[in-house]
C-alpha cells in the first residue's frame, strides 16, 4: 500500500512540475503580456502549482489559442487548458455555407 502512495506522489509531483514549466514556456513566448503580467502569472504558477498553472494556461489560450499546441498538453489536463470538448450531433442536418438561398 505504501508503494502506490509513493508512486502516485512521483507521478503527481512529475506532472506538477511539467504543467508549472510549460506553463512558464507558454508565458515566456507570448509577446501579448506585459512584464507585470508575465511577474503575476510565474508567482500563480508556482503558488498554487496545478490549478494555478491550468488557470494560466486557459486563460493564455482564451486570449491567443495558437500559443500553446495541442501537443504539448497532456490528456489529464486537456479539459482543464481547452474547456470541456464542444457536443457534436450526428443527426443534425448538414449546415449549408455560402451564398444565398
């Protein structure tokens, strides 16, 4: 039993730390922020280490989406970064674009 708990606390702390750093990469190359704004969200990040960097992170990406590639993010935290998945319904009709009708 003390093993799981070992283990889980690794993985937490290793993904702790991967959200905190990528976090900090997507704020360094975001030339939107001002320096006050990059000093703010570095002290969230790391104050409040995985909330903190998911609050940094979906905001960056409501701001500039592009900023941060779908990639980059790991799947437990996806929901977190992007917002919950848009419902897709397959039985409604086709929309039509362009033109009039």
């Amino acid at each position: 039993m003390l093993d799981a708990v070992v283990i889980f606390l690794w993985v937490f702390f290793a993904y702790t730390i991967y959200f905190n750093i990528l976090a900090l990469i997507v704020i360094y190359y975001d030339k939107s922020l001002t320096q006050y704004q990059k000093i703010a969200q570095t002290l969230i990040i790391w104050l409040v280490p995985v909330v903190g960097a998911a609050y940094v992170l979906h905001l960056l990406f409501k701001v500039s989406p592009k900023t941060i590639p779908r990639s980059w993010i790991l799947w437990p935290f996806k929901n977190l970064v992007y917002g919950p998945p848009i419902k897709r319904y397959d039985d409604a009709p086709p929309r039509r674009t362009g033109g009039r009708h």
